[in-house]
C-alpha cells in the first residue's frame, strides 16, 4: 500500500532526509522511532504528498504521490504533528465538514460522522465546541478527522503525545486494531508504544533508517540481547568469576553479589555468541560441581537498542 523510494529532503544545506525507503502493506503497523530532529516528520510529510521530495518517489496503492496526486492523497488519512482545528466549531460540526471536505457523498454524510465519533470516543463531547475541550478530546477529534474517509493508508505524526497514559493506551489499541485492516505508520519516540502497537518498526536517526524488523528482531539487536542472569551456590575456592569471563561466548561479567556461599552475576555475551552463551555457562557450572538456582536468559531491550545506535539525544 506504502512504497517509498530513496526519499530525500534538503532544507537550503540542511539535508532533512537521507535516502528513505521503506514499504508498508495492507494489516501492517510501521512504527518511525527515533530521536528529536532525526526526520520523522519531514518523511510524512512527503510520504502524504504536503511537502514535495528532493529525490525519490513514494506511490500509495500504486498511484504517485505527485504525478496521480490526487487518487494517492485520496486514500490517505493524516493526522500532522500540529492538527489544525477550526475552533468555533462543533466536535459534530468540525467532522461533518472534514468529510465534506474528503469528498464523502451526502447521503453516507451521517454515518461516516457517526462512526468516526464512536471510534475516537468522542461520543461525551459531540456537540460541544472545539476551543472548549480539553487536550485529549482535542487530540482525538483531529484523529477522527484522520479517519473520517475509512482510508486505506494512515499516516500519523506522534498520535499519543500530549496525551495521558490511559489515553495513550486506548489510542495503542485503536492503532493496532485498524491496523488489521488498513496500512499504518505512526511515528512515535516512546519505545514501549512500538512494542505495544507495531508489527515493524524502523529507526531513523540524521534522515536515515539505521534499523529495520520487527520490534522482537530488533530487541535481539541490542548487545544486551542474550546476557545471562545467574545464580549458583557452592562455589567456594572454585575460581568462577575468572572462569566466566575468560569463555569465549563471554564479553564481560557483572558481579552482584559474590562470597564463599555463592554468586549472583549477570553475564554478557561475546559478539555474536549470544545464542550459545546459557549452554556454554551451564556447563560450566557442571564441570566446576556448582548448583545453579537460577540461569536465565534475557531478551534485549529496545531502549538499549535505541540508545546504542542513535546519536542524538532523547529529549523524554
Ligand atoms: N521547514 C524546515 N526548514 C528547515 N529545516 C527543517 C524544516 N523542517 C524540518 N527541518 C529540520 O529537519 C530536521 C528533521 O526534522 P523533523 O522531520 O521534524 O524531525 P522529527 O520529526 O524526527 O523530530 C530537523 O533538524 C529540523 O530542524
Ligand atoms: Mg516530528
């Protein structure tokens, strides 16, 4: 539904975006994580046709954003980073007119205003107007407006910033489930949200995609990724410590705690020994006669990931 082709963007000598490509299909969420300024929003923007590329072409479901601009902006929903509102409006109003505006026919008017209303949860404010509400309705009632067309493609710029953690997550599960029928990308620089919400997830850092999978094949990225948390009794006089960091599935060993009784100690791996780090431990713990209480292996952590591999700062 999404294909976008080596995408650049250059503000004057500022180069934005830096050769972005990507696709999203039909029952996909795309999460764009990354930094502040990484060039998040400038990529929506092109990829929904509002600001035209340098280089590169984006087509959505096959039609191109600037040569057949408006059947690719048709199937399009956009929910920017600063909606606009017309703030003398009804909530009713403001959504009856965006359809309007979309070209939904008189006669489904109703209805897609209905729907739209029901999905957002707006039902409480319908009639109130816009200037009047508060934050998380203001958000939703532009996020209707995204959706007011039932669009094939949605593009939304942080749909749950601003908003309140109960918020957040009703907006998580409301991506997800149109997710299921329609082709999403949302971007986001809260980590948990993509493991909450994607079924990919890109990071992008200075304009260009530094990762790319699914958020469990990204969290297996992280160096952390396969460390081995254990807990072994008995081990007086037997040299452990030395033993474990001399394997050569071991990149180093964290001591939480170690005495005559036993020893508490997380363990790295060697790059690209993850995968054999536990059996290599629990042997051994065999060889030396110790009793393992506890010998887990951990997933990576996509925070670590992201920290490891942006440059820039997260500001949150
Ligand atoms: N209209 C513009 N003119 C000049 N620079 C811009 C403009 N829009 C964005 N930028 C710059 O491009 C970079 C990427 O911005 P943006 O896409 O908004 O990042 P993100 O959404 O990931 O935080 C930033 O350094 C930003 O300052
Ligand atoms: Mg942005």
């Amino acid at each position: 539904m999404i294909e976008v082709e080596n995408l650049h963007k250059h503000f004057g000598a500022k180069v934005a975006v830096d050769g972005v490509s990507f696709t999203v299909n039909k029952g996909e969420v795309l999460g764009f994580l990354g930094p502040n300024g990484a060039g998040k929003s400038t990529t929506m923007r092109m990829v929904t046709g509002f600001l035209p590329a340098t280089e590169g072409s984006v087509s959505i479901g096959g039609s191109d954003i600037e040569e057949d601009e408006i059947a690719a902006k048709s199937k399009i929903g956009y929910l920017p980073e600063a909606a606009p509102l017309y703030s003398d409006m009804t909530v009713e109003g403001f959504l009856r007119f965006a359809a309007e505006m979309r070209g939904v026919p008189a006669s489904e008017l109703s209805a897609a205003v209905d729907k739209a209303i029901e999905t957002t949860f707006l039902e409480p404010v319908r009639h109130q107007s816009v200037d009047t509400l508060s934050k998380g309705y203001r958000h939703r009632t532009c996020f209707a407006q995204s959706i007011i067309h039932d669009p094939e493609v949605l593009i939304l710029d942080e749909p749950t910033d601003g908003l309140d953690p109960n918020q957040k997550h009703e907006i998580r599960q409301l991506i997800r489930r149109m997710g299921e029928t329609k082709a999403i990308i949302f971007s986001t620089h809260i980590l948990e949200e993509v493991e909450a919400a994607c079924t990919r997830a890109i990071i992008i850092d200075r304009g260009t995609v530094i990762a790319d999978g699914t958020p469990d094949e990204l969290k297996a990225k992280s160096s952390n990724a396969g460390s081995v948390r254990l807990i072994a009794k008995g081990l007086a006089g037997s040299g452990i410590e030395a033993e474990l960091e001399k394997l050569p599935e071991s990149r180093s060993v964290e001591v939480e705690e170690s005495n005559d009784d036993g020893l508490v100690a997380r363990i790295l791996p060697a790059k690209g020994r993850s995968a054999d780090l536990g059996t290599a431990i629990s042997k051994l713990c065999k060889d030396k006669n110790l009793t393992v209480e506890e010998l887990h292996v951990e997933q990576g952590r996509l925070d670590e990931l992201f920290r490891e591999i942006t440059k820039t700062d997260l500001e949150d």
